[in-house]
DNA sequence: CGCGTGCGTTGACGCAGATCAACGCAGAAA
DNA sequence: TTTCTGCGTTGATCTGCGTCAACGCACGCG
C-alpha cells in the first residue's frame, strides 16, 4: 500500500499514496466517473502540480499535448487579439477541466487567477483512459454540454445586454458559483456575500467592458444599494431580486 | 433586432427503404460514427423531417425531449431576452447537431433559415444509441468539443471586436464554410462568393450589431473595393488579405 | 522613512454604433 | 395597373461606453 515507484518527468513528486482518492476535487469533477476500485490506475496517469498566482500554463497557439483538471484555486481562460485587446471565455474552479480541444493546439491560452492545484494528464494516456472509462467519456461530453450551454449565455450577454445587466448577470452567477464551481455542484442556498478573487481587469475583460465602466457600474450598484463593497474583492447582494431582473434584461 | 414569432412545425413520415445510408450529410455528420452494416439501427431511430424556411422547430425552455441532425438547409439557434433583444449563438448546417443539453429543458430556440430537412431522435432512443455505439459517443464530443472552440472565438468577437471586424471574420467565416458546414468539412481553397441565406436582421443579431450598422458596414467594405455585393444576399470577397487582417483585428 | 508601483475610483470628453426616420425596390395581392 | 408589405439602404441625431487623465490608497522595498 506504501510502495513508492519512481515516475518520469514529473514536475512535483507525489508523495500521497492515493491522491485521487483523497482528492476534495473528485465529487465535483469528471474523475468521479470512475470507480474506487479503478482509482490506483488514474492515480498513476495523473500528474499534480501547483501553479502560483499569475502564472500562465497554457498558451494560445502551442501543441495540446496535455489535459488538465483543476482541484483547488482558479484559473482564467483567454483569447487574445494581436494588438493585446483580450476577452476571458470563462473562469475554472475546482473540478473543472481544461484543453479537450481536438486540435493538435490550444484555442486559448490559461493562467492562474489564485495560487491553484492541477492535475495534469498527457493526451495520448488520456485517450487510453477514454478507452478503458466509457464512463469517463460520458462525463466528458456531460461537462462540454454545460460549457456550450454557459457559452451561449455568455453570447447573450456579450452581444445584447448593457454594462448594468452585465454586471448584475456576473455577481448573481458569481452568487450561485456558476463560475468558479463546477456544474451540477448547486448550492441549496445563495450566498449574499460572494467573493471576487479576479481584478477588475479581469472582469472587464469576461464581460466586454473597460474596468472604467466596471468600477462606475459598481459603484453605481451600490449607490442605488442594490450591492455592498465592503472591499475592492468582496461584495455583498443587498436586492438580488432587483439585480436578478437587471440580469434577465428587464428595467 | 426583431421580436421573436413561433410557427409550428411539419412533420413527415419516413418512406425510404435505408434513408441513412444514401444521407447526403452522414460524411460530414456524428453519424458516420455508424458502420455501415449498422445503418439500419440508427435508421429505424431517425425519423426524418422537413421544415420550412422561417419556421422555428426548438423552443428555449421545452423540455428537451428530442435530439436534432441537420441533413439539409440551415437553421439558426438563437437565445432572447423577455423585452425582445436576440442573440443568435450560430447557425447550423448539414452535419451539425442539436440539442445536446444536458438539462431538462432546451437552453435555445432553433428556427429554419432556408427549408430543411433533419432527423429527429427521441432522447431515450439516442441514449440506447450511445451505450451501443462507443464511437457515437467519441464524435459527440469531437464535435461538441469544435462547438466549443467556435463558442470562445465568437466571444472574442463579441466582447472585443469592432463592426467592421465583425463584419470582415463573419464573411471569412462563412468563405469557409465554418459557420454552415459542419467542422472537419475543409474546402482546399476558399470561395470567393459567397452566399447568405440569413437576413441582415439574422447578421445582426448573430454578430451583436443592429441592421443598419451591418448595412452601413457593408456598405463601406464596399466602396473601400473589399468586397463585391452583387445581390443582398450574395457577397464576393475582392481582398482576402486586408479582410483577414481586419478580421485579426489589425489595422 | 520616502518612494515607487499596482490597483481601483472618479471626472471630462469623444466617438462608434444605436436610434429615429425616410426612402427605394421587388414581389404579392387585388 | 395600383397598392401593400418586407427587406435593405442611407441620413441625422443621440448616447452608452470608451478614452484620456488625475488621484487615492495599500503595499513593498531601498
């Protein structure tokens, strides 16, 4: 149970003897597609890492030679544009994974909002994994389906609301861990308090504004007290019916 | 951007002997998964239809009762919100499919474009499909994985792109055949004219802009001699270079 | 300590694209 | 034929958000 093997190439030594198992990430991600018994077998083809705040660990345009699984803190997701105007697709908390893309490149580019926790797996292990866990492919397609579904929203949102609405559509999706939680992890209740560990430059940029207009949108949330900021990271729902109609595009 | 009218749909009964394996779009389609000596299952799933040009087939907020491939024609998906405002997510052509969802009810609605045909499978039905044919499942993904490139590329248009780059990689997109065939359906080289069965209205709401600006933007794409407009609804692309560094956001 | 640097906020101003309005044209109906 | 209706184009004007600029504050460092 405690025999240790050396691995190749390995950025950080894992020193568990049964990660996945123990991984906090696994109820919330793809992983739990497959079974305990098979845990010993995804444990080998997994490489953790941590990857500290700030850090980029996928870049747009280089070969996809691994798949990632976040198990704690956040990512960003980005395209840019040659003159540096970028727009962030999405953010990935715990559980979520990254680069299925079929290409032989990545179609963005990642980089670590918080200090986070990734397990990394080589595209060719993973496709002899997808072979072995039909489960693990259905749950795969389960998770592109809800990103799709998350995509679209985020059309609607970038072609046809206004910078309020926008605003309101992110801290309520915020407020029900839309975006950092993977999907099917809903909360019974939603937090009134929620926190952005992201800057105002990143928000800006996940919603198609300027982080001029996300600190005056903000700022004019709260002077209508629909929301707190008791500070810069963290803000509080005061009228999240008001801001729900604000989302949903009435008012 | 227009208000949103529902028409109901025509229905047709399935009179060919083996309609899947003499399907024009089964190449491009997740159903060339299906060997063919195994054709005849899927066919006895497929229920074949045509739908007229205008008429809407998906309603955002059914229960998602069914899964769609398109065969022929062009539909287009689209998400409103309750005061009227639409955002088209894309349009889908021959090959493609639709209604993925994983949730309950469908996340968008769906309406011809020109007259199409399309098979619909009963989503019980496609999921016994599924568990028998492991490949099946590989192509959804595959082709739920391209969806999602395209979903992040055309928020990068949205949020950061000017009309006249909007207007510039719409034009290119549809040049090759990225917006109505289906992914993996490269052309070796790239018509110069182009065809756009959708509306200004359609344009407009798929790229976050308003028919006059469209219009107004072709119209001066026009007059700088990138483009030809022989009728409304055909465009020939005179500069592929500047569209393409218009469309990269250069310039 | 003083100084710089990064981040957020606020104000003044400008502009790309939205809004409001008019018109041309083709196809359909009478 | 005339009239109507839908679609696209064009012009005049307006405005939400971007741009440019200044400033406050917290934090780290010499």
């Amino acid at each position: 149970m405690t025999t240790f093997r050396a691995r190749p190439v390995v950025v950080e030594m894992n020193h568990l003897p049964d990660p996945c198992a123990h991984c906090g990430a696994r109820p919330f991600s793809v992983c739990s597609a497959i079974e305990d018994q098979d845990l010993a077998r995804l444990a080998a083809l997994a490489h953790p890492f941590t990857i500290e705040a700030g850090r980029s660990f996928i870049d747009e345009g280089d070969p996809a030679e691994n798949f990632y699984n976040v198990t704690s803190g956040t990512a960003k997701l980005f395209k840019l544009l040659p003159d540096g105007r970028r727009q962030i697709t999405g953010f990935a908390g715990a559980g979520h994974f990254l680069g299925l893309a079929v290409s032989r490149t990545y179609s963005f580019g990642a980089e670590a909002v918080e200090t986070m926790r990734i397990c990394r797996f080589s595209r060719p292990k993973l496709r002899v994994l997808l072979e072995d866990f039909p489960a693990l492919e259905r749950r795969l397609l389960e998770a592109a389906s809800n990103e799709l579904v998350a995509a679209q929203e985020q059309m609607l949102l970038l072609g046809r609301k206004t910078a309020r609405e926008r605003l309101a559509s992110f801290l309520l999706a915020r407020a029900e861990g839309q975006i950092m939680l993977p999907a099917g992890c809903s909360h019974a209740g939603r937090a009134e308090a929620i926190s952005l560990p992201m800057t105002r430059t990143d928000i800006a940029d996940y919603l198609g504004l300027t982080i001029e207009t996300v600190s005056r949108t903000l700022t004019r949330l709260r002077t209508e007290r629909l929301i707190e900021i008791p500070t810069p990271s963290e803000i509080v729902l005061r009228d999240v019916h008001a801001l729900e109609s604000l989302a949903s595009g009435l008012n």
